[in-house]
C-alpha cells in the first residue's frame, strides 16, 4: 500500500469515528498552517537571496 493510499484509508477511518466537520476544521487549519509557515520561509528566503544584489548596478547578462 503506498503512503497516499494509506493516509487515505487512515482518513475515511477516521471520518466514521469523529463528527465530519470538526475533522474538516482541524484539517483544514493544519493546511492553512503549513502554509503560512511555507509562504513565510519562502518570503525570508527572497529577501535573503536580494541582499547580494546591487540594485543600481545593472547585473551582467
């Protein structure tokens, strides 16, 4: 069984046991957590990647 597959049979497993949508809600917070967490590393990682560019010196091409 792949691990999609698994996490998925965990889910439909779950669902029985547990009123749907306060398994939805946990769910989809632990989504819009993760990608917060995402866009925030992304963010820090642009502006760490643009402290080596000097903005008024036009870049080689």
């Amino acid at each position: 069984m792949t691990p999609i597959a698994s996490m998925a049979k965990f889910e439909d497993d779950l669902l029985t046991w547990a009123e749907t949508d306060k398994v939805f809600n946990l769910l989809l917070r632990g989504e819009l957590i993760n990608s917060k967490m995402f866009e925030e590393f992304l963010q820090k990682s642009v502006a760490e990647h643009w402290k080596s560019f000097d903005k008024n010196k036009p870049s080689p091409i």
